[in-house]
C-alpha cells in the first residue's frame, strides 16, 4: 500500500513560476488540510492563453495571476478540472476582468440535502489543545476560504467530453497547441484532465486536477463521487503516455505509470483492510476510521469516512459486503456477507 509521494513542495503565493516554456503557474494563499500547500493555477501558452482552475475568490490571488502576464497577453479560455470550490470560487471574477469562456465536462453532480458529513465526527478522538489550535487557526481563515466544498453554481460555457480538443497558438513561437480532454470521473462525476501534448520541451504533459495528486490520495465522497469510476478513470491513465503530470495541489509526478499502480494498490490495500476487519466483527464507518487512518491528520479523518464509505458501497455492489438492517448509507453497520467468508 506504500505510496512514494512528492513532498518537496515550498511555494511563494502569489509569484509566478515558468515550469516549461509554454506552462507557467502561480499558487493561491489557501493551504489547509485539503488543499495542503494551496490551489496551483496553470497558465498554458504564450499571447493568448488559457488558465486551468482558477482557484479561490481571493482578490490578491487573481491579481497575481493576471499580473502573472506579459503587456500583451491575455486570458482567452477558462479550463477547469471539476466543480469544487477550491478550484472554481475564483471563476466569476476571473471571468468578469477577462471575457474569457469557461469550459468544463459540465455542472457538479448530485449533492445531499444535509452534509453527509455532519453524520460522522470524530470529536473524541481530539485533545483539548488540539481543539483550541484548530479552532484559532479556523478563526485566522479569510471569511470566503471558511466553506469548501461542491460548487453547485459553475456551469461551463463550453462543454466538452472525452477526447475533445482545445486549441491555441503560442503566441511566441506562431505555433498551435493542443489540449486534450480526458473523462476522469471518480474523485467527482465531471472531473476531467487535460493532456498538453507538448509544453515547449517535447514533453507530454497531463493536468491531473485532483484525480492524482503527488502529496495525498483523492478523497472519493458519495454520491457524486464513485470508487468504481474512480479505479476505472486510473486505468485510462495508465492506457496514455504522458510523461509528467502536473495536479493542482502540489508538484509535479514524474514518474505516471509507476505513480497510478501505486495507487491502485492503495485502494486494493483499503479494500481488504476494510474486509479484513469486518470479517473480525461487523461494524460502522465511524468505528473503521481510526484505525486505518490512524497515520493521518485526524482533521482528515471525516472525508476519509466518506472514501471507506466508497469502498463499501462498492464492496456491497459487488456483493462481499451487506449492512446489518436498513439501507446502505454514511451511518450503517456493516458486515461481511456469507459469500465473502474465508471459507468461500
């Protein structure tokens, strides 16, 4: 299950850095738990360019990336990898000071009427310091960081779909470049990434959103989120030849192929720890949580209950796992189902 992150990662908010001649990057002052460093805005090309997910609301933070532009360049195209806050709440004023078109799979999926959670906490398991840390650096958090989540608003301009195109020219050069869509529904039903065939250096590239990141794995959140698509979107992966990638959360893969087996195995790893310990006695999400996450920040361990609960719905679809009375949800308890027993 062991996974070789990439950690070196230290950026300077708000300074634009040139990553290959046709790529650039600036990174938005709004790390936490779930962002860890902060959102990495992608600049792509020369002149005219797109920009792949804007990023928060903050005003200084779309500063920098328009000041990120040279006197004669300008913003044409809005690209973004799926509809969570972190990555859109910057969009409607990015597009106000550009005109530029949004392009996106499509608006976010379905979304509970409650927070599913707010079912899980994990309250007990935090110290009085801890708590009183936690809640004085939620008080230094700028108001419009204080809620992330699905961005239920964004709708794209433009639609796209597996194996579009979008294309550009570098401005610098008189050359075109080519983006190419890539469906990689899991970590949300309208992810996608973006393979840049060439980045200035012959070099194959893929936007990898938060579909594979290189410092943590992807929380996967029912029921917009699914496990099942999520294995099968790491497969496309590993059918393309990309040659690095670049999420938005951290630095860049260079290893890809190598990288995405490590995460399958990740999740394979999860999957027979859950049954493992459910074959020991049956029992809820909330009881899983700490002992399979017991090496992660507890401030994580609520979305973490969200992906085992991804993992046993699809364990349950598969019919290995069952729930004890009811239907499946966030809440139940689970068992393992005769069929699954070692004895089968």
């Amino acid at each position: 299950m062991a996974i070789s992150f990439y950690t070196d990662f230290e950026p300077t908010y708000g300074e634009v850095v040139e990553l290959a001649p046709r790529i650039r990057r600036v990174v938005a002052k709004n790390p936490n738990p779930f962002t860890w460093k902060g959102t990495g805005v992608y600049i792509v090309g020369r002149g005219d360019v797109a920009v792949i997910d804007p990023g928060p609301t903050l005003d200084e933070h779309l500063d920098a990336v328009l000041d990120a532009l040279g006197p004669e360049e300008r913003i044409t195209k809005i690209l973004i990898t799926h509809t969570h806050t972190d990555h859109t709440a910057g969009v409607p004023k990015l597009q106000a000071r550009t005109g530029a078109d949004t392009y996106g799979f499509g608006p976010h999926g379905p979304v509970p009427d409650h927070d599913p959670l707010e079912q899980v906490t994990f309250d007990e398991y935090f110290s009085a310091e801890e708590k009183q840390k936690i809640e004085k650096e939620w008080a230094d958090v700028p108001d419009e960081l204080k809620r992330e989540g699905p961005d239920t608003e964004f709708r794209p301009d433009v639609v796209v779909a597996h194996g579009d195109f979008i294309e550009g020219v570098d401005a610098a050069t008189g050359e075109p470049w080519i983006i190419e869509v890539v469906h990689t529904p899991g970590h949300t039903s309208n992810h996608i990434c973006f393979g840049l065939g060439d980045d200035g250096t012959g070099t194959s590239v893929l936007f990898t959103g938060d579909h594979v990141m290189g410092w943590s794995t992807s929380v996967i959140s029912p029921p917009d989120g699914d496990l099942f698509d999520y294995m099968n979107s790491l497969q496309v992966l590993l059918d393309r030849d990309d040659q690095v990638y670049w999420p938005t959360h951290g630095t860049c893969i260079t290893d890809p192929k190598v990288f995405v087996n490590q995460f399958i195995a990740h999740r394979r790893g999860r999957e027979a720890q859950i049954v493992a310990a459910l074959r020991e006695r049956e029992s809820t999400i909330k009881d899983l949580v700490p002992a399979m996450y017991a090496e992660v920040d507890k401030r994580l361990w609520r979305a973490a209950a969200n992906s085992v609960y991804s993992h046993t719905l699809a364990l349950y679809r598969e019919g290995r796992l069952m729930v004890a009375e009811g239907e499946p949800s966030l809440t139940a308890t689970w068992r393992v189902t005769p069929e699954a027993s070692p004895a089968s």
